[in-house]
C-alpha cells in the first residue's frame, strides 16, 4: 500500500540527495565510457598509421628491389645480376684453380 501522506523536508532532502548522487555516478560512468572510447579509437588509429607506413616502407622495397634485379628501359644488365654472375664467376674460378692445384 502506497503511502499517500507528503514528504517531510527531512526526507525530500534525502531524495535530492540521493538523486544528485545518482546523478553524479552516470555522468561519472558516462564520462569513462567516453573515455575507453576515446583511447580505443586512438589506438585503431594508431594502428592504421603504422600498417600504412608498413605497406609503404614494403612497397618501396618491392620497387627498390624490382630496380636493382629488372633491366630497364635500354635492357641494360641490371647492378643486381652483374653482382650475382661475379660472385658466380669467383666461386667457378675458385673451384677450377682447387681442382687443378
């Protein structure tokens, strides 16, 4: 059964008490769910960055890579293969000069 008789000031004081502090416990709770929101999107951003530094740190070794190995326009030996038939070239003639010594 309700209780239909007016709030004293005592206990009116008590509501408005205990509303402000419901109150201030969702903004407190409004504020830090706003704030883990705030720092996971920074992290995702951060995360971004560093993949799309990644790709383009990869891709300029792909083209770094691709200029030194590929002839180019004038089909040029590229650096790359003339350093690698060298190195071939010392091992054959190492192996040939252990062989006949």
């Amino acid at each position: 059964m309700a209780d239909e008789t007016p709030l004293t000031d005592e206990e009116r004081a008590e509501l408005e008490q205990l509303r402000a502090e419901k109150a201030a416990r969702a903004k407190a709770q409004a504020e830090a769910r706003e704030r883990r929101e705030l720092e996971r999107l920074k992290e995702d951003k951060q995360r971004e960055e560093a993949e799309a530094a990644q790709m383009l740190r990869e891709a300029q070794m792909r083209q770094k890579g691709r200029e030194l190995m590929e002839p180019d326009d004038d089909l040029k030996m590229p650096l790359g293969q003339k350093i690698v038939l060298a190195a071939v070239a010392v091992i054959a003639i190492v192996v040939l000069a252990s062989a006949l010594l």
